[in-house]
C-alpha cells in the first residue's frame, strides 16, 4: 500500500464516521427536545385535569347551595297557600 492509499482509507473512514455520527446527534437532539415538550405537556396535563375537578367540586357544591334554597323556597310558598286556603 502507498501512502496515499493510507490516505485516502482514512478520509474515507472519517467521512463514514461523520455521516453516521451527524444524524445520530441530531436525532439525538430532537428526541430530547421531544422529551422535554411531552413532559411540559403532561404537566400542563395534571394541572388541567386538576384544575377541571376543582371546577366541577365548586360547581356542585354552589349546585347544591342553590337546591337548597329552592327547596327552602317551595317550602316557604306551600306554607304561604296552605295558610291563604285555612
């Protein structure tokens, strides 16, 4: 072998090398800004869902509040018609 096949091998071994590695870091780099966004967005997720259920606690809670004050009401004409019938 010369020393310019020597050469030539090596650039040719440095080429394969680089055209292996530069994908690989970029997928690299693109799985980790995909892990960084899917953690941010199930964060984002708890937070909704938790947020949701404290909605929907004082929801039902005001729900129930107005029940009963409409029971309260009913209760109150029923007393005022049976006392307009005696």
């Amino acid at each position: 072998m010369t020393e310019w096949t020597v050469v030539g091998v090596i650039v040719a071994l440095i080429g394969l090398i680089a055209s292996i590695v530069t994908p690989m870091l970029k997928l690299n780099t693109s799985i980790t800004k995909l892990t960084c966004a899917v953690e941010t967005f199930q964060k984002n997720l708890d937070e909704l869902i938790e947020k949701n259920s404290d909605s929907h606690t004082r929801l039902w809670q005001h729900n129930c509040r107005q029940d009963d004050t409409l029971n309260d009401h009913e209760t109150r004409i029923c007393v005022i018609e049976k006392s307009r019938c005696e």
